[in-house]
C-alpha cells in the first residue's frame, strides 16, 4: 500500500510519532507504537471483510496509522488526541495525492471520531473505535491492575 507508506515516511508524521514515543517512553499501560497501530489496522480491516463494509483496505490503514499522532499534543497541553490527531492527519494526507478530497475527509473524520462510540458517527468512524479498543489485550497486561480505565473499558477476554 504505496499510500500508507507514504504517510508513514511524511516529515510530519514521523516527528509526530517520535514525539508519542517520547512522552509515552516511562508510561507502563498502553503505549501507541506501531504494534498498536497495525493491530488497530489488522483488526479493522478483518472487521470490514467480515461485515462487507467495503471500504478500502488503503484507507483503513490510512486512518488507523494515523488515529493517535495527536496524543503528545494530549500529554503537553491537555488537547483532546482526537482533535490533534486530525488536525495532524489534514495535514499529512494534503500532501498526499493517493486519497480523494472525498476519502480524505472520510479519514480524518474517522480520525476525529475514534474515542468513543456516539450517535451518528460515520462507519469508518465506528470501526475504527471499536477495533482501537479491540486491539487492547487488558486480560495479559502487567499493568492491568494499576490502569484507569474502568472495568467496563477494559478487554478482559480475547473477543473480535
């Protein structure tokens, strides 16, 4: 997927994601490195075979590489991950020309869209909060004890 890699090699994206590294480098719960965001990507896209969404497999992967950038933004001055992560990804994908201005805004939508599962989100949107949360493996985290998230959040059993 030349469009994912060319996201992943932007300038912008790159020092983003240094960024998250950095802030989240002495963090012990979740952390938002690659791993995540293909498991996030991975989970999507299995999700969107299965329920014949049909969206496109470069698209998925383009949203789900780009759903947390925004999280130093978080950790240095309180702004919501979701509204920086698509401020970010605005950025990033007008440099891009893989994607349609219609995709584009199908993806940082999705982007602004992935915390919380809300009425009348766009289906992008859903799948890729349900697959971020998906990707949590709370039930072997060492961690899981100390985590702020409520038991309700957590994913306790392998489930897709």
């Amino acid at each position: 997927m030349e469009a994912v890699e060319k996201i992943r090699k932007h300038p912008l994206y790159i020092a983003c994601y240094q960024r998250v590294e950095e802030a989240e480098s002495e963090r012990i719960f979740c952390r938002h490195q690659i791993t995540h965001l293909l498991d996030t990507a991975r989970i999507a896209y299995i999700r969107n075979l299965e329920d014949h969404l049909n969206i496109d497999k470069a698209i998925i992967y383009a949203a789900a590489f780009l759903h947390d950038l925004g999280k130093y933004r978080q950790y240095a001055d309180g702004t919501p991950h979701e509204e920086a992560g698509a401020e970010i990804a605005a950025e990033i994908l007008n440099d891009i020309d893989d994607f349609t201005e219609k995709e584009k805004q199908e993806i940082i939508q999705a982007v602004q869209e992935h915390r919380r599962i809300k009425e009348g989100m766009s289906v992008l949107g859903r799948l890729l909060c349900e697959s971020d949360k998906l990707s949590r493996a709370c039930y072997a985290c060492p961690a899981e004890a100390q985590c702020n998230w409520s038991e309700d959040k957590k994913n306790m059993h392998v489930k897709l």
